[in-house]
C-alpha cells in the first residue's frame, strides 16, 4: 500500500485505510526503538530537514530521533515568528530547502494551512508538526497507536477529550482521526473554548467534565495556556481546575481501566493532578516513544513513496 | 458626434422604457430614444439582439491610487471598470494618504480626468485619515467633489462620533456609507465562523460582528431621521434588520457584492486566500438571504467592492492575506448568471440596482437614458456565455476567487460621455 499524498498534513485527509497503515507500520518501528541496536539502513541516502516557527522540544527531538535511528541525514531551522512577518516568505524558504535535496520537510508553524501552501510549491513531501489551531497529525497518531496498543482496537471507544478544545489542534487531529476509526468523541471544556459546530462533523460536546467522563475508555487532558485568561476566555485557573480539572474523584466516571493521555507539556495540577498524571493508567510517558515509532513509521512511508513513484 | 445604437432592448429604470428601440446620443448627451432613427452622419452601432442599458454605476470600489499603485491605479482601474460595463464609479478613501481632505480628492478627479476610462467619483472619508477619532473636512471633500463618506474598512467605533458624523453629514446632504463591523467581535478572525472554520482550524468572524453594527446604525438612523447607507451586506439577520427597519420608515438603504450571492465560506476550502474576503463569505442560508433581500427590494444595490490587491499579498498564509477581491469584470455576468437566468430579478431591476440607485445614492445625475442625460451606456450581451480568466482582466490585480466559472453576460460595448470605450467586447 502506497499513502495517496506526497505529504501529511492532517487526519481529515487521510483514509480510515491509510490510518490504520501508518499505525501497522509504526508497531514495527517500535521494537527498533525499543532493541538494542537503534539503528535501521530504511533512511540511509535521504535528508529530512525540520522547519520549526514555533518553539517545540518533544515533537523536535522525536522527529530528529526518528530520521537518525533509521539514518537519514538530517538538519534542523528555528525561525522566529517575527522573523517571518518581516523577512522571507514560507515560499521562498520552502524552495530554498528544496532545492537542497530534501526529500521530507517537517515543518510547524503558527499559522493554519502554512504546511498546505508550502506543500503546494516544494518537491519534497511536507510533514504538518502542527498548524496553528489546524491540525498536529503526528500527535494524534502517536495518540491513536497507543489507545489501539492498549485497548486492541479503537472502534467503539469513547475517548473523552478535555479543556482548550477551541486552540488546540492536538484536539481536532484526534477528533478527525477517531471519527474516521469509528470511535465515539466527547469534548468538554469551557463554552468560550469549544469550537463552532464541531458537532457537525459527528463529535459530542458536553458542558461539564462528567458528562464527557461517564464510561470514558480514554481521557485526553490537554493542555491549558495561561495567556488565554488575559482575552477573557476564562476567570482563573483556580476555577478552571474546580470545574474542568481531572482529579481522581472525576476519573471514578470513567470506566475502571481508563487510560489517561496528555500530549505534554502538562500543568500539573492545572489540566490534572499530579496523582492522576502518575496514575498506572496513565500513558503519558509512553506516548513519548510512541511518537518516535510514528514519526519513523511517516518518513519511512512518505520516502519510499517518492522511491516507487521513480522506478514505477 | 452623432452616435446612432440601433435596434438593442433599451432597459431604463427611471423612464420605465423596456423595449427595441434606436438611441441617438450627441456631444456627449441621449438626444432620443425611437423606434427608427435616420442614420445620416452617425456612427452606427448595431445592437440587435443585445441589450442596452444606462452605464453601470458602482457605489464601491477600491482604485488604490494615490499609494498602492502596485496593486490598481486609476488607468488601470477605470480600464477594468470599463471593461466590466462601468461608465461611473465611486472609490474608496483607504488610499494613501486617505481621502480625507481636499487636495487628494482633486488629485483623483485629475488624474481620472487625464487618464480615466470611466467617469470617477471619490468618496471621502469620514474621520481624518480614517482614524476614528476627529472629523475629516466634510464640507470640503463635498465642495471639491467627494459624493459620499465612508471609513470603509475602518468602522466607525465610537457611537457618538458616528451620530456627530451623520447629522454633520446632513448639512452637506451628502450620504454617509457605513462599514459594518463589531472589530472586538472579530477579534483575529479571518473567515467567517462555522463549521468550515472550525474544519480548517482557522479563527471566525461571527455573523454578529456585522449585524450588531447594522442594528446600531439603523437605531442612529431612526433617533436621528438621517439617512445611513449599510456596504456590503452579507448575513441573513442583516438582511432581516434592514428590511425590518425600512418598514418602519427609516431612511436606510444598503447595497451587497456579487460575490454574496455566489460563493459561500466553502470557497476558502484549500485555504484559497482569493476567497478571503471582508465581511468573509458567509453560509449557503445567508447566500439564500442574500437574494431573498435583492428579490425584494431589501438591497437597494449591487456594488463590486473592487478590491485588487498583488499576488504576493495573496500567495501567503491565509491569516497573513490582504481581504478583498477584484470585481469589476465579474459582477455584470455575475448578476445576470445567478440573479436574471433564473428569474429571480428582471432586466428592470438589474438596471435600477446596478445604476439608478447607486447614482442616486451618489447624488450624481447617471443612471438613466433619459434625453438630456449623459450619454453613458451598457451594450450587453445577455446570451454569450465565457470562462472566467483573471490573468486576462484589465485590472492589475489577478484575485479573483471566479476564475474557471462559467458565466452568462458579456458586454459588449461600453459608452462614455458619448464616446465608446469598449467596443465588441475589446477595450479600445
């Protein structure tokens, strides 16, 4: 099987075939990461270069990890916001790395559909690592890999998803990608913070956590930026943790083996309790090796479509 | 020089003609409008089989001259405006400098004069340099030739001052045209809010940014009994208020853009910048609204908001897009395509809201055949279909979220003063 795009840039463009793919494919890439010898030749003559516009630690570090476990050569381009209101276009930038070599760029920026627009001008296949409030599909793969490791399949689960749904493109990547699986998808979060008519597209939302909680196969807490109480979007994080907070009392409405997932960094006691955060339920740690075993899963699969394209 | 059209359907809102007849226009003026007219020492143009109509007049434009010549300037503007069967057109203040006094709007009329292909008429602004704070000289800008007032894309935030603005406007009887839109409502959105904004991961602007801002300038209008001209209506609660208000008696009028009544938010699928638009395209039911409003009589107006802007500021990130669309070539075939085909409004008042009314909001004498009257003119052929290509308009500026559409209406000939500026469908 060949994915259809040249790139990846969301979940809403993918099939519910190629998902499940990308997902086979990257169980194997687990066990390379998890064996002694993290090194595979699936990479070897093919340069990745990461275009990074926002800050990022772990989705950085884990795709530059995946591109040498499988040796790639690799290059990495931080490039200030305000650097590109004034300075060169993400075109321009784009056909620069282009005409380098570059087979993949995994770029992210601030601002939805910059990795569409850079896609349709570069030769290179274009990873999204997230688009301003669009989408982070690596992430809510890595996601849905380890809710299917863990529960076997992820038709029929219902996974709760909590808090800044509204910015948060970690939200609507797992809401496009688990409607498509066939699994059941309760948002909750302040009512200043969900987005309009997401109902539409088939998800639930609720206005209170226990609602989204009552049987919850998985409960996705994301994180709450401190900057949005400043635009009145909500009064205080006191209050937001009082009615949105996950704490082990709320966590008693799911079902009993919840699994409990946070793309990080998390706000201990903010989006949740530490106690929950370090519950045994909780995948938190794990999703991190998960994303390594994605995002190899991705440039292997994105690569060797380029090699089958040329020899076809 | 004698300019005899024969045998074309004369549609005249304001006389009412509606009919195959000859026109004969002289030095500039209609002489007559007969079944048959010698043809001794005319120039002949045959018109058989096509309509002719008053010169189409645009109530909103943006020619971009003086300041950003490199998206439009007012050659290149009036030719596109020309082309698109325009004989009149009303520009703008958002120039640089703004139209906020009277030597830029001298600079214009010049200009036009000079290198014009259609008759130009500036709009001032409202506040000085359309920043909301102090009157501009609107006195002045009436006096050296300015037809309206307007902060367009720039709403008039401060309620008092927009009560100042109209009843100081009211002296010079001039008519004061509000933009309509709550900016704290819009916060940093860039598209209108829903489903496909959500889809797309991009911020909204709620229909009520626009219809908060309408309802403020009917309730101005009606405590006042001053005029207000709404721009650009695009939602259906708008719509609704307005049709509402005029029922009441209030002195509103209000005009919407072809590309209202034709697209939807959908057209920003693919993050297609040429779609992006202030007010943003809105939803198939505001679309329906739209229509429902110009069926019947609500809209009083179908203006182009010509916006041309240069590909470099379209072939960005949507959010760091310039809003706006070219329109001039667009908005006849636009109106008779989705508006007259399916009989959803006559030739009739195809006329009366894309000349009559917007020449009477001007105060300028336009928008009819009438004998006397300027001999500006609009030879349409309502049967000719072509494919929209933007690398092909006259305008500048190339973004146009139209392109590949096939359309209905192609003119072919355009009047000016007597003098013809588009003849069989070539800018001469």
């Amino acid at each position: 099987m060949i994915l259809k795009s040249k790139d990846l840039l969301g979940l809403k463009d993918l099939t519910a075939e190629e998902i499940e793919y990308i997902l086979d494919t990257a169980r194997t890439m687990k066990y390379v990461i998890t064996s002694n010898n993290k090194r595979t030749p699936h990479l070897q003559g093919k340069s990745i270069v990461t275009l990074f516009y926002e800050n990022s630690t772990r989705t950085r570090l884990s795709f530059e990890l995946a591109s040498k476990y499988m040796s790639a050569s690799s290059a990495n381009i931080a490039s200030s916001v305000s650097s590109v209101a004034k300075g060169e276009t993400l075109i321009d930038t784009g056909k620069t790395i282009d005409m380098m070599g570059t087979d993949v760029i995994v770029i992210r920026h601030p601002q939805s559909g910059a990795p569409h627009l850079l896609a349709k001008h570069v030769k290179a296949s274009v990873i999204n690592a997230g688009d301003g409030m669009n989408e982070h599909p690596t992430q809510a793969l890595l996601d849905l890999f380890t809710m299917r490791e863990k529960k076997g399949t992820l038709k029929g689960l219902k996974v709760a998803i909590l808090g800044d749904i509204y910015h948060s493109r970690v939200a609507r990547s797992n809401t496009w990608g688990l409607l498509k699986m066939g699994a059941e998808v309760a948002l909750a979060g302040p009512a200043t913070l969900l987005p309009p008519k997401i109902e539409m597209a088939g998800a639930k939302i609720y206005s209170t956590v226990h609602e989204a909680l009552i049987d919850a196969d998985v409960v996705i807490s994301l994180r709450m930026q401190l900057e949005r109480q400043k635009k009145a979007l909500f009064p205080s994080v006191r209050e937001y943790f009082r009615f949105f907070g996950l704490d082990e009392n709320r966590l008693r409405l799911a079902k009993k083996d919840v699994l409990i997932m946070h793309p990080g960094p998390v706000n201990r006691g903010v989006e949740l309790t530490s106690s929950v955060a370090d519950n045994e339920q909780s995948a938190i740690n794990e999703q991190v090796t998960n994303g390594v075993a994605v995002r190899m899963a991705l440039l292997y699969l994105l690569t060797r479509r380029g090699a089958h394209e040329t020899t076809d | 020089m004698r300019l005899l059209i024969r045998k074309g359907h004369i549609i005249d809102a304001k006389t009412g003609i509606d009919g195959v007849y000859d026109l004969l226009a002289e030095d500039g003026r209609i002489v007559s409008i007969s079944e048959r007219i010698d043809s001794a020492n005319c120039e002949i143009i045959d018109a058989e089989g096509k309509f002719v109509l008053p010169g189409l007049v645009d109530a909103h434009c943006h020619l971009r001259d003086p300041g950003f010549e490199y998206k439009e300037d007012i050659e290149s503007g009036t030719r596109s405006a020309a082309k698109g069967g325009f004989t009149s057109i009303a520009c703008m203040p958002n120039t640089n400098p703004v139209i906020d006094n009277e030597s830029v709007v001298k600079y214009i009329l010049n200009k036009a004069k000079k290198e014009g292909y259609v008759n130009v008429y500036p709009i001032g602004a409202i506040t000085k340099g359309q920043n909301g704070e102090e009157l501009a000289e609107i006195g002045e800008l009436k006096f050296a030739g300015a037809v309206a007032i307007s902060d367009d894309g720039m709403p008039v935030k401060n309620s008092s001052l927009m009560k100042k603005a109209m009843q100081y406007a009211s002296m010079f009887d001039i008519a004061v045209i509000s933009h309509c839109e709550d900016i704290d409502l819009v916060e940093e959105g860039v598209m209108n809010e829903g489903y496909t904004s959500t889809i797309m991961g991009l911020k909204g602007i709620p229909a009520a940014a626009e219809e908060t801002m309408v309802a403020r300038e009917l309730i101005l209008s009606e405590y006042l009994d001053i005029p207000i001209h709404i721009a650009h209506v695009s939602t259906a609660l708008s719509v609704e208020l307005i049709r509402n208000a005029k029922k009441r008696g209030v002195k509103v009028t209000c005009e919407t853009c072809p590309h209202y009544f034709s697209l939807t938010e959908e057209a920003c699928a693919g993050y297609d910048t040429n779609a992006k638009v202030n007010p943003p395209l809105r939803t198939a039911r505001d679309v329906d609204a739209i229509i429902e409003g110009i069926a019947d009589d609500t809209i009083d107006i179908i203006a182009t908001d010509h916006a041309p802007h240069h590909i470099d500021e379209k072939r960005v990130e949507f959010n760091l897009a310039a809003n706006g669309m070219v329109g001039f070539e667009t908005a006849l075939p636009l109106a008779v395509t989705k508006l007259v085909k399916p009989g959803i409004i006559t030739m009739m008042k195809l006329v009366e809201k894309m000349s009559l009314n917007p020449a009477k909001l001007l105060g300028i004498s336009k928008g009819t055949l009438e004998p006397g009257s300027s001999a500006d003119i609009t030879i349409l052929d309502i049967d000719a279909g072509f494919t929209v290509v933007p690398e092909r308009f006259e305008s500048k500026s190339k973004n146009s979220p139209f392109g590949g559409m096939d359309l209905y209406g192609v003119v072919w000939g355009t009047i000016v003063n007597g003098k013809p500026v588009v003849s069989e469908t070539i800018i001469l």
